[in-house]
C-alpha cells in the first residue's frame, strides 16, 4: 500500500505531517528521519484502530487509500 503524506517544516523548528487519505492522521518529529519512522508509526496505528472499529460496528465505513 502507498499513501502520500505532507510534511511542513514546523515554525518552532522540525516538521510536521499529516496524511490526507487517512483524517486525523498526523505526527511530528525533529528530523525527516524521524519524520518518516513516526509516519510509519501513525498510519500503522491509523489502520488498526480503524480495524477494531469496524469489526466492533454493525454500520459501514469508508475508507479512502491512494494506491
């Protein structure tokens, strides 16, 4: 799977970065190294609340991925 995210150079100095396929799914960090392993850490967690979600809900979901 292939998801693009936006990372912001932070104004306090860092960055930050946020995944428009997945709401609310963002993180930050120092560096673009950090950057890049919390991405992986956010939408690894993203995706599993989103699986204990749906299987705790009788109501559909929408789930938009770029692939």
């Amino acid at each position: 799977m292939t998801l693009k995210a936006i990372i912001h150079k932070a104004e306090e100095g860092g960055f930050w970065a946020e995944v428009p396929a997945l709401p609310g799914c963002g993180t930050q960090g120092e560096t673009l190294e950090e950057i890049r392993s919390n991405l992986r850490e956010a939408i690894d967690l993203w995706l599993e609340a989103g699986d204990v979600a749906a299987s705790s809900s009788s109501e559909s979901q929408i789930l938009e991925l770029a692939v």
